[in-house]
C-alpha cells in the first residue's frame, strides 16, 4: 500500500494541477490580481492565453516613483500614453461585456484633454447595471469634476471609492439613489462639498461602513447615517467639523479633529466595541459636557485610545470625573504631565480593564495651555484597591513617568495580583540606574509580574 502510494507521488511530480482546473475558477483566481498581473498570465501555458479576455473585474494601477515626478513633461506624458493604451486594450478585447468590479489608480494624470477624455471613457465603460464595486483614485494635474452622473444610480454597487483631487457636485437628490451600498470613501478629497456628501449620504439607506478624509474650508456640521456598524472621519487641517451622530448598530468608531456643538449631538453607541478619539471643544464653549457625553454613550466599548487633544478637554472640568465603562478591556491614553489621580480615578472606572497603555507627552513640545489646567495630585492614597488591579490588569506601559511618581508606581506593583508586564518607558534621565533599582527593588503582588525599562 505504501508503495502504490509512493508510486502515485512520483507519477504526479511536475504535474501542473493549477492549469487542471476549469476557466471559470482560473479566472475568480485572476480576479484577485491587477489587471496587469493577470495578462501576464496568459505566458504561463496555451490555456491561460486568452483567460483575461474573460474578466468581469479589473484593477488597473499606474503608479509614478520618485523618478517619474523628477522626468520632463514628455516622459511624463509618455509615461500615461503607454498606460492608456494598455487599458484601452484590455478594454476593447474583453469577451464579457459585464463589469462587477472596478479599480482605477493614477497618481499622475497629466492636464490634457486626451487624457482626460480617455478616463471619461473608461468610467462610462465601467459603471453599469451589473456593477458592484467601484474604486477611483486620481491625482491629477487638475481637479476632476467629470464623474458620472449614473454612477450615484447604480442599484447594485455595494462598495464605492474615491479618493483623490475629485469634485463631487451632487445637485438633486432625486437623481441620487444607491439602495444596495454599504461601504463608501472618501478620502484626501480636500474639495470635498460637505452640502454634496450630505445628499450623497441620505440617498445610501443600507450603509454600513463610513471613511472620510478631508480638509474643510469651515467649520461645518457632518451628519450620518443612522444604519453605520463602521465610521473613521479624519479632518486633515485645524477647522474641524461638527458631529452629529445616533448610530445603535455601530461597532467601531475613529474621530480625529472633530467636536460637538452640543450634548445632544450624540446619540445611541451602545453598541461601539472599538473607539479612537481625537476631539476638541468648539471655539465658542469650552463645556465638558459634550464629551461626557459621548464618553457615557460608549459605555459597552472593549478597546478605546484617547488622544492628548480628548484629555486636554476632559482636563478643562472644574472636577475630573471619569466616566465608567464596565466592559473595557484595553485603554491606551495621551495626557498631560504624569497625574495619578487621573490614573487612578480610571483604574476605578474599569473593573475589567487588561491593558494599560500611558503616554504623558510633553507639555513644552505640545500646547503650553495646558498650564491653567487643574493639576488633580495624588494627595492621599485610596481606601480602596481598583477591582482591574485584583483580578484583572496584566500589562501596563508607562511611556514618561516623572520621578516624584514613585510613590503610584510602588502601589500599582504591590496590589496588582495578576499583573505580568510593566514596561516603564523614557523614565528619568537623571540617574536611570538608581531609579531602576528602586523600582526593581518594590515590593509586587503578582509573582509573575516582570519590570521592563525601554
């Protein structure tokens, strides 16, 4: 038995078991790859010759290296020529007339009607009835404002992509229907018509996942759809934006540079597991209240980052009250000079908490008005051991501890039963040595628990 089956590895040596399988699977395979890649494909043997000729999706890349933004304007035109006329003829030799999939990338399109016209082309090509997904990426010499219209009317598109120097001139809402969306970006769109996205987005009533990345011109309000599991909003500048959000399905959730006008901007987010936050208050109130009360509406998240911007306002309350959040797992936090108050008033707040990430930044290098914060010291030590410490927290990293902290360093070691890891990162300059070995010298609850300097 063992012999025969000896016998059938040898006969199958230098088999091509991958040319074995039917075109329809070969070409869910090439489906995969960029469009280039898989018309290089058709050198492997006589039966992939013509298997791209087959595809319903494509992905064509023409990305410029450092060289390409150094060469003269005719190289550089050259450079897209040939990348046309590739396109072009992977375009017109295709069997199927059927698109479901479409990606195009340039980071280089030069100012030129031709070119502009042939990526006009493309696009009408692309955008159909049976597409359902679709991926633009234009860097352009010139803004690009020719999408088209039918685009925002295809009833099976599931993902829409855009990124780039794009206009989004949306007028009419009722010209404006993609009742099958769920995911849709927006990304380095520094023109983007927060009054364009508004209608884009009201006309999505399935979505499920959101990214935005842009500049605005003004602070202005953003609005979103209720249906988000998914949202990431990034404002590349110092404007910010206004949230307005209820979202009880959502699961993840990434701000950086927004605030709240108000309380009531937020909504339901209960359901939020993961959360990022970099906000700030508006420049006309410096009220707490607004991110109290976007904190208390996370309340059943697992995994939450707090940016330095998120303390700084959390900071500016008369009294620091930590919000409580039961089921938080991990917690990583940027903060004003080493506070154990603060530090100690979240390790009350959450009983199940595992990881512990403190980063304290340094104030000279950041915002010099964090100087008329309140400072909240430690004065005296808790009558009360956190629960986490007990039964919970295993990891904690310190990144900056001043050296007059010693003192919370000593209580979390002795009292955290379970811990396993504390890495003390950047600590005093002065002297390192005899700090590490006053720290290495305290005493630890957990037998198991190794102390690390970085």
């Amino acid at each position: 038995m063992a012999e025969e089956e000896n016998n059938g590895g040898e006969n199958n040596d230098g088999i091509d078991r991958i040319s074995t399988l039917s075109n329809s699977l070969l070409c869910h395979i090439l489906s995969f790859l960029p469009t280039k890649t898989s018309v290089h494909m058709s050198f492997v043997s006589r039966k992939w010759r013509n298997l791209w000729k087959n595809l319903e999706v494509f992905d064509f890349r023409d990305k410029c290296n450092e060289y390409s933004y150094q060469a003269p304007d005719d190289e550089f035109n050259e450079q897209f020529m040939l990348f046309t006329v590739f396109v072009n003829t992977v375009l017109s030799l295709r069997r199927s007339r059927v698109v479901r999939k479409f990606r195009l990338s340039s980071d280089h399109i030069p100012n030129n009607p031709l070119f502009a016209y042939s990526v006009d082309t493309w696009l009408s090509i692309a955008i159909g009835p049976h597409l359902q997904e679709f991926h633009l990426t234009l860097f352009t010499a010139g803004a690009f404002d020719n999408l088209p219209p039918t685009l925002f009317s295809c009833s099976n598109l599931i993902s829409l992509s855009l990124s780039g120097y794009i206009l989004l001139p949306l007028q009419d809402p009722l010209e404006i229907c993609l009742p099958s969306l769920k995911v849709l970006q927006l990304l380095n769109m520094h023109h983007l018509n927060l009054s364009s996205m508004h209608i884009l987005l009201s006309a999505c009533p399935v979505l499920e996942n959101l990214e935005l990345f842009f500049s605005p011109e003004s602070l202005d309000i953003i609005r979103v759809p209720s249906s988000l599991k998914r949202l990431k909003i990034t404002v590349d500048n110092n404007v910010g934006a206004w949230l307005e959000i209820d979202a009880p399905g959502l699961k993840y959730l990434s701000l950086e540079c927004i605030t709240f006008r108000d309380a009531a901007a937020v909504g339901n987010l209960h359901s939020v597991e993961e959360a990022y936050l970099d906000v700030f208050p508006t420049p006309k109130s410096e009220s707490v209240e607004p991110l109290l009360n976007l904190l208390r509406a996370l309340s059943g998240i697992k995994h939450l980052e707090l940016h330095n911007s998120t303390t700084k306002w959390l900071f500016a309350a008369p009294i620091l009250n930590f919000p409580e959040f039961h089921y938080l797992l991990h917690l990583k936090l940027e903060y004003p000079p080493f506070n154990s108050t603060f530090l100690f008033d979240v390790l009350q707040k959450c009983p199940m908490l595992e990881t512990l990430i403190a980063f304290m930044f340094d104030i000279d290098m950041v915002d010099r008005s964090y100087d008329s914060l309140p400072s909240y010291r430690w004065e005296a030590k808790p009558k009360s051991v956190p629960k986490c410490l007990i039964s919970h927290l295993t990891f904690i990293h310190f990144y900056g501890v001043p050296e007059n902290e010693l003192e919370f360093i000593g209580y979390v070691l002795q009292h955290g039963l379970v811990l396993k890891t504390m890495i003390i990162d950047e600590y005093w300059r002065d002297q390192p040595d005899r700090w590490m070995k006053k720290i290495s010298d305290l005493p630890r609850g957990s037998a198991m628990c190794q102390v690390k300097f970085l």
